[in-house]
C-alpha cells in the first residue's frame, strides 16, 4: 500500500458540505379502557425518556459502532522510490513546511480513506514512522482542515496518479495537518506490542488496538483510552 508522497503547499481548495438527513421517529401511543370492578388498582402510565440516540461513526467494519476523535498516521522516513518520486515524509519534514501544516496525500486505501473522511477539525494524532528500521511514534500533529480532493489523484506525473478519477467524482481524499509537539521520548512499536499483548490479557486499554490487527492501514483511529494511554508512556523510561 502506498504511504503518503512528498507534501506539497495547497491552493484553498472548495470546501465540501457535509449534509446528514435525520429522521424522526414517531410512536403512537393507545390508551385502552377497561371495565374492571372498583378492587382492581389501575397502573400510571410510563413516560417515554424523550431521549434523540446519537448516531455513532462506523469503526471501519470491525462488528460494532465506535466514535473516534483520535488517530494515528503513518509515514516513511527514510527515503523510499516510486515511478521516480522519493515518497518520504517524516515528522522534520512536517516541521519544516510553511507554518509547519501539509496535506496528508497519496492515501489509496478506501478504509484509510474512510477514515480519514471522519477526521474533524481540531483532533490530534500521533505521527508513526513507518516502512524502517525503528518504527514507532515520534510527535503529535492535528487536523486543521478536514477531507477535500487529494490533487495527487490527477496528476498523472505523481506515483499516486488515478486514472479512474475524476475532478467531477474524485475517489481520493486529503486532509491538513500540523505539527504540535514531539513527544517526550520515542515510543516504539515494540514496546505498543507489548502492552497489547498485556492488555489482551488483563483488559487494559490497547487490548483491541488496530495497529497490530490491521497493520498495514496507514491511517488507523485509535479511542480516547487508548491515546491517553500510549500518553502515559511518555512519562515512563524505556
């Protein structure tokens, strides 16, 4: 699977509307009436709660329905050649760009696609060099703009180049993202890997962690316990 190219600086791009159809679910209620003698008691009619049940995002086909507001992005690097294009991007790379923001292209993976289309403005990432010899997490980032056309779809010179894309019906989607911090130490997938297989044993929170059941999505959403776990790791010595 591809990893995101090489950013590039983005002319503002058409903003997309999001529109949702909400429908209303009415019950009707029938009271009946009974001719019951004067010792039966009758019962007070039940209160409906009243309560709207929120739709929930779709955890990408994983059996049931899970809201996410964090996530974890993957990129390479080390330098690595497609159809003549060095497709690296590493966490200096990002920081290095015009106000340290860069649209995250190049993703070819209708479920990384999928997710990254349930990004909102404003969440954060970690940022995981991937595809090297020490793979792990290396900073923070957050979007700052959310899905819009991925360019790189119609660029027929670019290794990410789609000819069955259109600019009427574009397949491809990006978002922007920041540089925010890096994280205290490096956490390396090794040491993730071992607290998911403790987790899995005891419960704890990366127990169902996507990174080791679909490792090669380059695009991967993680829980707020979760995120706030692999936090705590910063704070502790290798």
């Amino acid at each position: 699977m591809p990893w995101p190219s090489r950013k590039r600086s983005q002319a503002a791009a058409e903003d997309k509307k999001k529109s949702e159809t909400k429908q209303a679910k009415h019950e009707s209620h029938e009271e009946e009436k009974s001719m019951q003698s004067a010792m039966e008691s009758s019962k007070p009619a039940e209160k409906s709660s009243g309560k709207v049940v929120k739709k929930e995002a779709s955890s990408g086909g994983q059996g049931s329905k899970q809201t996410y507001s964090h996530w974890l992005l993957k990129s390479e690097p080390e330098s690595r050649f497609e159809k003549g294009a060095d497709v690296k991007f590493s966490i200096e790379d990002l920081k290095a760009e015009p106000n340290q923001t860069a649209c995250w292209d190049g993703i070819r993976n209708y479920q990384a696609r999928n997710f990254m289309r349930d990004m909102k403005l404003g969440q954060e990432a970690f940022f995981y060099h991937s595809n090297c010899k020490d793979p792990g997490i290396v900073g923070i980032t957050k979007i700052v703009k959310e899905f819009y056309p991925d360019h790189t779809q119609f660029d027929e010179k670019d290794p990410h180049y789609d000819s069955s894309s259109t600019k009427e019906k574009p397949k491809w989607s990006m978002v922007d993202v920041q540089f925010v911090r890096m994280t205290k130490r490096f956490i390396a997938l090794s040491e993730l890997k071992a607290h998911h297989q403790e987790h899995k044993e005891s419960g704890g929170p990366l127990k169902n962690m996507l990174l080791f059941s679909r490792h090669r999505l380059s695009i991967q959403p993680l829980t707020k316990e979760e995120f706030e776990f692999i936090l705590t790791l910063e704070e502790k010595p290798r």
